[in-house]
C-alpha cells in the first residue's frame, strides 16, 4: 500500500533512475531487425521480435544495477494487438528479473471504466469464477483531469495486490504550460493537481514515510520541484525529462528527501539509444546502455546519499 | 480535416447518437457465453469471442439507424492483448457496415510518444519501407492536461487521412468539479481548457462550419453545455452522460446548433444491456438494442431537428 516496495529496490542498488523501455523498432540495431526481417519478412511480427529481444537484451544489462523498467505503452500500442502481447512478454521477464515495472499508461477513465483498467493493468480479470493476470505491472501512471473518480477504482487493486500509481501534476513538455500554470487564485493548476494528488492517497504511510499515490514532476523546472517537495512530503516523484529533454543531476536533486528517498528518475531514449554513439553498429548496445544507466546513477549520487 | 464525414452520416440517418461498445463479459447474454465456455473453457479467450459476437450481433442490428459506434478501449485492455486483437476486429467490422468509429481512448501523452499513438489509433505505423493501419479508427478521444504536445502529433495524421479527434473539456462524472471547476481568473478550467482545444483547431472549417479538434461535453451539467456551445460554435461536441448517467433530451439539445448539427449524444450501457429488461434472457438482445437506440433517437429529434 505504499511506494516501499521499490524504495526498497532502490535502496539496495543504491541507484533512483528507472530505465524507460519506449523501443521504437529504429532504435533497434540492425542486426536483430535483420535477423526477424529474414524470418518474418517486412511485418509487424518482424518488429513486435525485434523489440522484444532489444527489451530482454536491455533487461539482462541493466537488471542487477537499476531498480526499475518503464515500458511507455504508446510504442506497444503503435504495433496494435501484436505490440500489446509483446508488452505483457516484456512486463512478464522483467518482473522475472526483479525489475519492478511502472507502465507508463497515462490512463484517465472514470467508475466501472476506470475498474475496467485498473483490472487489466494492476489486478485481476474475472470471467465467470476464474481470475486472470495480463499485464500486470506494479505501478502505473494515471491522469487525474477528471478528478477522483479516475483514481479511486485503481487504489482498491493497490491495497489487494500492494501496488501502487503515479498521477500527473507537472509534467516536463514544453506545452505544459497551456493548462498546468495557469493561476488558480493563488495557485497554479498542477498545485490544485498536486493537493488533489494527497487527498485521493489517504493518510497510509509505508515504513519509509511515503504514501501510494506518487506524482509525475517534470526535471526541466527545478524551482517547481523545489516547491512541490516541500509541499507533499509523503509523495513518491517520478521524475522524467532527465537527459534528453534537458533536465540534469543538479536539477533533479530537489526531488528526493534528506534520506535521499522519494523519488525515482527516468531515462529513456539515452539509454536505449547509447548504441547510436559508440560506433559499432549497436552489436554493443548491451554494454552502452549498462555504460550510460551508470554514469546517470553516479551522476545523480554526486547530489544525493541514498541511506 | 473535419467532423463532415461523421457529420453526413448523422444527417443521412437523422440520428445524432452514438452507440457504446463497452462490452464487459457480464453485459453479453448467457447463451453466447456458454457457446464460447463450452468450446474454450472459461478463459479469457472465451470472454474474447463472446464479446465479439456481441459487438457483431449490436453493429447488425444497429447499423441502418446509428451514424457511429464508440469503443472503451479500457474494456478491450482489461482482456490482455486478446481484448486488443478483438478490438482490432471489432473496429474493422463496424467500418465494413458504413459504421464511423470514435476509439475511446483519452490518451494525453507529449510529442514521440503522441505519434506513437496517434500511428496506432488514426494513422500508419511504418516498418522499414511498408505502412501498416493496426487499430485505425475514425477518430479517438485525448486528453489535452500536458498542453499542445498532447494534441498536435494526431492533428498530422488527422489531415493526413481526414480524421478528428475530440479533447475532453467538460467530462460528465461527478468528480469532474475536482479539477474542471475550479477558477482560473474568471474561467473555469474547463473553460480554458475549451479555449485551448479551439487554439488546437486552427482556422479550417468543414461545410457544416465545425473543425477537427471536437470537445467532450458532459449531458449532466446543461448549463456549461449551453455557455460551451456559445463560446465554441465551430467546436463538434461529443456529449457522454445521457440515460444511465441522467442526462436527459431536454438537457442535451443545448449541444447542437440551429440546425441540428455540431454534436453526438452517447449512450452505451442503456443500449448495450436493453435486454436485461426484457425478461427473455438476452435472446432478443439484438431487438431490445436496437428498440432502445431507435428510442433515444426519437427522445432526442423532439428537441431538435436535423436540416
């Protein structure tokens, strides 16, 4: 019921960064597009292969050093109902590998809809006495516009199977502006998200002081970090924009508490896409995404200690 | 690039409704069930093909007098990537019967990601020098909380293939007022968020005078849908909430111009399940359907008239 489960994580890899697995099929190195091309021809089978060894290749590289994987739904979807079959293979061997799994969903639905969801993504499917896992993530990403009607059938499935969610509050995009700093008196929307964001967690605290309902907020503002951690210090941050959207170590230090606690940072593109910079026609990109996820881990430790 | 096709289609059957396809196993009567049980045992894949003939059996008796359908993508996940494979189908068959198809998603993600989706939903996804359509609907819903980003990479499939999409502004649950009602100055956030989605649209108008950027509009609340259609009057309204939700004819006629054009009303459960109350166990499931559908139509077209 809380966000222990991969704080716990991160503290025994001593390293807050969540690998994000968005493999588009041109970040795939020729090699293993060539091999599922000659067997599958030009198809979305070739590609739905391609990525899923490119994914369990990541797996394999960066399970015994980073906590947690980040698979953005929207590659899966991209490949229709093939994607979405290699997600649940992708959700299934990470888990396996102890990766903790946040699928990044971005869902906002509301009632017997939101159940409907939150079934599939995080608790159990019934068909008549029987039950059944599909995808299966530990965490999900939520969008809270509609209000608690949107999040509330997901925290039942977080109390059953300790799972948790993360709701958007400021995101890292450029046009997050449009809406989220608009004023509403005296705060700007993603504050009104944010205070929403503590009343639909409850006042359950996990024995590292964090609640389940954690919160998207994007790295490329470090002043609104700033303010958002002082403002909710009982909520997990997931923090994307590091890297290739402009946010760094020094910014991103602001989301974790005293303990070094409370906040997990994402890297997508920069490590599965390293490959792209050593040269060698991505044969290596095992070795590149491990060489990236941890000079990002000890880029992110020269700001904070995680005890 | 505009709502003109949905739009023909609701002038030649003088229907503005859209009928759900939000199938859970427990909507679908027990003798398709036990068809599929007693070939497949109780398994999702049974839950899958039961669904299937349902939604086939509803688009057959629906499709002479219903302009469009609107599938829950939440339904068709909550089945694992046997639900999307079917929905795939089911996209597919409604098509064939002339039928225009809204994919409920709500997805709001930012720039590759958005492509990502937009590729899947509406557009092609490209696999070295081929294009394949995977899901491809008509026209999906989004969700505009991270701004333009959100919006803007499906506006490019939109032209490309003469597609639209409706942003949530005003949604019809009761926790909307969470969020959507609160004041920004001295405009609701739905009102902003109207505002937005009109700066999303651009200028191109089709020959009933609407854009390609709709909004969600929720029938329970018709006083914002009356000020909503004063303030966006080249805005197509997708307007949720009537029967099961309480909305009624008398307060979704607001929606539509003077000439009957310019919105669509939902209704999903009300037609999906009109056979419960029917005492025949679902065997008429087709005639209940479409009595209700044939109903809500004439409930609706006492309001308004559609030139």
């Amino acid at each position: 019921m809380s966000f222990d489960v991969l704080q716990k994580k991160i503290v025994e890899k001593k390293n807050p960064t969540i690998a994000g697995l968005d493999a588009r099929i041109e970040y795939v190195p020729e090699h293993i597009r060539a091999k599922y091309t000659a067997q599958y021809g030009e198809t979305l089978q070739a590609a739905v292969e391609a990525i899923f060894e490119f994914n369990c290749g990541l797996i394999d590289a960066l399970c015994d050093i980073v906590p947690a994987v980040k698979p953005q739904s929207a590659y899966y979807e991209n490949l229709g109902w093939r994607g979405m079959e290699m997600l649940e293979r992708t959700i299934q061997y990470a888990k396996s590998k102890g990766l903790y799994v946040v699928a990044d969903i971005k869902r906002g639905d509301i009632g017997a809809t939101a159940s409907a969801y939150s079934e599939g993504w995080l608790g159990r499917t019934t068909v008549g006495e029987s039950q059944f896992a599909t995808f299966d993530a530990d965490c999900v990403t939520l969008n809270g516009y509609m209000g608690a009607d949107a999040i509330n059938p997901f925290l039942q499935d977080c109390e059953r199977f300790d799972k948790c969610v993360f709701a958007l509050v400021r995101t890292s995009n450029k046009s997050a502006v449009d809406l989220q700093d608009q004023m509403c008196g005296d705060k700007h929307v993603y504050e009104v998200m944010g205070d929403l964001t503590m009343q639909w967690a409850g006042e359950t605290l996990g024995e590292y002081g964090y609640n389940r309902v954690g919160a998207v907020t994007g790295a490329t503002y470090p002043e609104q970090i700033k303010t958002l951690r002082a403002q909710m210090p009982h909520t997990f941050f997931l923090v994307p924009g590091y890297g290739a959207q402009g946010g760094t170590a020094a910014d991103v230090q602001y989301a974790f508490d005293e303990n070094g606690h409370g906040a997990i940072v994402n890297s997508s593109r920069g490590i599965m896409c390293a490959w792209k910079k050593t040269g060698n026609n991505g044969t290596d990109y095992q070795e590149a995404a491990r060489n990236v996820a941890i000079e990002m881990r000890d880029d992110i430790c020269r700001y904070i200690t995680i005890r």
